[in-house]
C-alpha cells in the first residue's frame, strides 16, 4: 500500500494512519478492545456497537474509544 | 424493629454501604475492599482507553458487573452536556440506566454546581437514565431535584476526598424529614464514626469512597465502615433515648444496704 493512499485518523486524541476503506471493527480488532467492555463515539456520535463493521472511516475522523475506570 | 429493604429505582440491595473504586493501590486491593465492605453497588468512572497499552488490566476484570452493581459517575463534568455525554458512553458500555450524577463547579473545594446539576437531572430523567445526584446540603435544592426526578439524593458530609466528616446535620435531618426518596450521603466521610452519624441521622444509605481507599488499611477499613454502617442503622431503628443533662442510676437502690 502506497503511504500516499493513507487516512489519517484521531482516536483518544492519538494520531492513526488507516488504508481506505478500513472499518470501525477493523480499528476495534487492530486495537484488541474487548467490546463488551468499551463504548465507542465517532465523531462525537455514540456508535451502536452491533454496526461497526459497516462504518468505514473517513479522513479526519475522531474516535474515542471508552471504558470503565476507578472513581468515587 | 424490622428495617424495610434499602430500595434504589425500584431495586432492593442488601449493603447500605455505596463504595467508590477511585484512588486504589491496584485493582486487586480495590476488589477485596468492596467484598470485605459488603457493599453490592459500586461507583465507577467513564475514562478513554489507554490505547498504547492493549495489555493493561481493567476494573472490568477484578470487579464483576454481574455480581457488584456499576454506578457511573460523571466525575470530572463541569456541565449539564459533559455529564450527559458521559453517562450516554456509560450506559452504551453495558445498558446501565442507574448512574450517579456529578456536576462539579469548583475544581477547588469540587463543591456541586447545582444549577448544571438540576438541568442534567431532568434532562437524563426525560431520557430514561435513574439518577442518584450528589448534592449540597441545601433542603430547598433537595426538593427541586426530587420534583426533577433524581432517584436518591446525595448530600455532601463535607468536600469529597476532604474526611471532615458531617459538618451540616441539621441540614441532613431537614432534607430526611423531607423526602421519601433514599438519602444517601456521599462525600467527606472520614472514619467509621462518621458513617454511623450519618445513618443515625435517618439516611438509608453511605457512599465511602477515599476514607477506605486512602486508609493506612483500607480492607480493614472497608470492614470498619460495613459495621459502622450496620450500628448506625440499628441505632437509628432502636429508638434513642432522650439526652438529659441530669444522670439516671442504673441500678435500683430498692435492698440497698
């Protein structure tokens, strides 16, 4: 794959290169979230997370990928 | 007395003991805190993944969401939006509805902002959310979230994290005899004593969260503050007798020698 034909992405404030066409699944399985752990926001937009294997992201697309912490 | 069952949006839990899973040395320390306390609910943070690290443990795998009660929390918010956007992530996590609401205004003394607190309680409420709202302890508000539709209301003892313990019981007991909806005091509690005012106060219920944490033992102080908890009930339940400056013998002189 040419580095040209690249997609830059944002998730959790991080840059990303992606290869078109590449989906939001594709991102959670390359990051290996557990999804029944995490939510996920696409664009600030909660994504139902039984969809994202026919969302394909686009260039400059901001992901934030969420889960539980400690807290009071 | 028989206590009636301690009951959150309809759901009966066995702990009147709500424990926070902040401020831990591990995940593991925090998981036997919470089973040493008893506590069947706990509160819990929305916070992005650390994506360089895929390996790092998760509360998830220490603390069961089948078997402990999660509480979001929207700790952090300064307004009305964060904490809806926050709790909208929690509940896409694993369907949560019953979410403890916090809007803070100060990032000095984290007292409540209550006016971003009351516009959240109604907006979540509308959208199906139960929301549990730490609060100030101003009876008058208290209300106002209760006409809202907060689900249990939770009045600061003192500043969170602060351990000074209840600074303000004649407000507590005037939002008691108020409302019918669980009181819970959530924040400032520092040692077992405190948890026991509190219940003996009429509240149903305690959130602890850095007086175990940050404890020198914070699993024998989880176990401190599960009995606090208990005592304070059963006191409160028992009746108290009335103080008097005056002393009363115990024991009878009838056959006094």
């Amino acid at each position: 794959m040419n580095i040209k034909n690249k997609i830059k992405i944002t998730v959790n404030g991080k840059q990303m290169q992606i290869i078109p066409k590449f989906t939001l699944k594709s991102l959670i399985t390359k990051l290996k979230m557990p999804l029944n752990k995490i939510a996920i926001e696409l664009n600030k937009k909660i994504i139902d997370k039984n969809r994202i294997s026919k969302i394909q992201l686009k260039k400059g697309d901001k992901i934030e990928i969420v889960h539980f912490i400690g807290g009071g | 007395m028989i206590d009636k069952r301690f009951k959150i949006a309809n759901k009966i839990f066995k702990s009147r003991l709500i424990v926070g899973t902040g401020k831990y040395k591990s995940f593991s320390e925090c998981a036997k805190a919470i089973k040493t306390s008893g506590a069947d609910i706990v509160t819990v943070a929305v916070r992005r993944v650390n994506i360089s690290n895929k390996n790092k443990a998760r509360l998830m795998d220490y603390i069961d969401p089948k078997k402990i009660t999660y509480l979001p929390n929207t700790a952090g918010c300064f307004t009305a939006e964060d904490a809806i956007r926050t709790l909208r992530l929690a509940r896409e996590i694993g369907g949560w509805k019953l979410v403890k609401l916090e809007v803070l205004g100060d990032k000095k003394n984290l007292f409540p902002e209550m006016i971003e607190t009351l516009r959240s309680t109604e907006l979540l409420t509308k959208e199906g959310f139960k929301v549990m709202v730490y609060c100030n302890d101003d009876p008058l508000m208290a209300k106002r979230l209760e006409n809202a539709g907060a689900v249990a209301i939770m009045p600061l003892a003192a500043p969170i994290g602060s351990g000074l313990g209840i600074q303000n019981k004649v407000n507590i007991k005037i939002i008691r005899k108020q409302t019918k909806l669980p009181l819970i005091i959530d924040a400032g509690i520092g040692q077992a004593s405190d948890a026991t005012t509190a219940m003996e106060l009429g509240c149903d219920g305690v959130l602890i969260n850095t007086a175990i944490a940050k404890a020198k033992y914070p699993i024998q102080m989880a176990e401190a503050m599960k009995y606090a908890v208990i005592s304070g009930r059963k006191s409160f339940l028992s009746g108290r007798i009335n103080p008097s400056l005056l002393g009363s013998a115990s024991t009878t002189n009838k056959g006094i020698i």
